[in-house]
C-alpha cells in the first residue's frame, strides 16, 4: 500500500513539474507583438477601420488594463541601439531602440506597430551587456521587461498605430 501511495504521489509531482517547466518554457520563449491585438475583439477592430478616430480610446482603455505595468517577453527584430541617459531617473546610463517596424492585419484592418525599447545598463546581465555591444540592427532579440505604454492611435491620414513601450529588464538573442 505505502509502495502504491508514493508510486502516485511520485507521478503527480512529475507531472506538476513539468506542466510548471513547460509554462515557464512558453514565458522564455516570449510573443509577438501582434499577440497585444489579441485582447481586443473584432467588432472592437472593426471600429477602428473607419479612420476617424472611432473606436480608439476604448480600445486603448482595454489594452491599457491588460498591458501596461504588466511583465511580459517580446521577440522582435530591432533597430540601431542609441546611448541614452534617463533624464527623468538621474541620468541612468542606457539605450534607447525602436523595434522595426511591422504592419499587421486584423479583422481587416492594417495595423502599424512602433514600439520603443528602454534598456538601462545597471538592469542588463554581463551577457546582455555584450548582446547590446554586439547587436546589428535587423537582428531578432528576445527582450523580456515592463510595458509602461501601450496605445492605439490614428494618424490624420487614416492610419492606425499601436505604441509599445517596454522597460527592458533582460535581454538575449532569439532562437
């Protein structure tokens, strides 16, 4: 009986790691940026196709409760890496980059995305200290940090952006 009872609990316990392993897997593994446009219906979307600015501040509410200040990981192909100095924090020594810039499409609307990354060198490892030293713009990193914006604009000409900001806290190459 006790051979029976550990036998299971053993089992148990495996399967408990490894559901914990893989989520923590998916976590590493990071999204695409299109994924955000996931937390808003089509009929919300289908708003926003008009151009006339129909449909944006609830859409940006929504994304805003489900992103802003929420820890998450991005795979993106980045730009050229700037020095920067955080003005508002003290002058921290830093990067800043812009994610190149890509165009979805969903619920039958074109969706320009523009998402800026803020990489503070005291947050970086000696290994994501090397990445940025290293990195050319074009290559995909895997970027993993705090969103601090996150917005749905339309432009006077009828376009629609989506606006990330991300706190980078870690960085490494993608695979």
């Amino acid at each position: 009986m006790k051979r029976a009872f550990f036998l299971v609990s053993g089992i148990a316990a495996l399967i408990c790691l490894t559901h914990q392993t893989g989520h923590a897997a998916d976590e590493m593994k990071g999204r695409e940026v299109g994924d955000v446009l996931k937390h808003l219906t089509d009929k919300e979307l289908i708003k926003l196709r008009s151009g006339r600015g129909e449909g944006v501040d609830e859409a940006t509410a929504k994304l805003k409760a489900a992103e802003v200040s929420k820890d998450t990981a991005f795979v993106l192909k980045v730009g050229k890496m700037e020095e920067w100095d955080f003005p508002n924090q003290g002058n921290v020594e830093g990067w800043r980059t812009k994610g190149i810039p890509e165009r979805l499409r969903a619920a039958g609307l074109y969706i320009e995305t523009n998402m800026i990354l803020y990489i503070k060198k005291e947050a970086l490892t000696q290994e994501g200290l090397d990445i940025v030293k290293k990195h050319r713009s074009g290559n995909k990193l895997l970027l993993a940090g705090r969103v601090s914006r996150c917005i749905i604009i339309q432009t006077n000409a009828g376009q629609t952006e989506l606006h990330i900001d991300l706190q980078v806290s870690s960085i490494s190459e993608a695979r």
